[in-house]
C-alpha cells in the first residue's frame, strides 16, 4: 500500500475530506479525524479504532496493525505499516474508523441538543 493508495481508500467514504493535523494529512467525516497519513513516518498511518476494533485487527493482521505510543494507542489509536497492508484489511479498518468518527460526532450532537 502506498501513501496515494491510502489518501484514495481514505476520501472513497461519503463525506471524507482530507486536512491537516499536526504536520500530516489527515482524514475527516463531520469535521472529527479518523485516519492520519505519515505518522509517525512516511511509511505509517493510522487508524483511530476502539481498543477492541484494534485488539481483533492486530490479532488478525500482525504484521499491520500495531498500538500507537502511549494512552492514545490504549485508546485505540491504531498505527499501519503501509508496505505490508493490502486493500482488503485496510478498507475494514478505515470503514470501522469512519464509522467511529460518525458515531462521535452524533452522540455530541445530540448532548449539545439536550442541554438547549
């Protein structure tokens, strides 16, 4: 998987738009990242998972997935060896980080409406 293979799968998600985070590009639905290109290195991404999301993706494709460094990565933020992920692996993981992104931004939606 290259930087561009990972850009395209990354923008193929309705509403994807692609910003900067940090120094690197990053990957965004309703304004909340999902995926950060070139972390920490060009041949890295990641992915923000939940930490069982990333449990079953490392358990699967060792040779892809990692933690990132730190509480972020016990959180779930989800580091992708490029050169070795293949778009199969890769689509479910952006899928399920998108779709983690979407779900954080309604459930702040709908605590914003409550409290009005």
């Amino acid at each position: 998987m290259t930087t561009e293979q990972f850009r395209k799968l990354a923008l193929s998600f309705s509403g994807s738009e692609e910003r900067a985070h940090h120094g690197h590009p990053d990957f965004r639905v309703n304004g909340r990242v999902f995926a950060t290109l070139g972390y920490p290195n060009e041949t890295r991404a990641m992915v923000k998972l939940t930490p069982e999301q990333q449990a079953e993706f490392m358990h699967d494709f060792p040779e892809v997935f990692s933690p990132v460094n730190g509480a972020w990565g016990r959180q779930g933020g989800t580091s992708v060896l490029l050169p070795k992920a293949h778009k199969h692996e890769l689509s479910l993981a952006l899928e399920a980080a998108c779709q983690n992104a979407l779900t954080t931004a309604q459930k702040r939606r709908n605590s914003k409406s409550a409290l009005r």
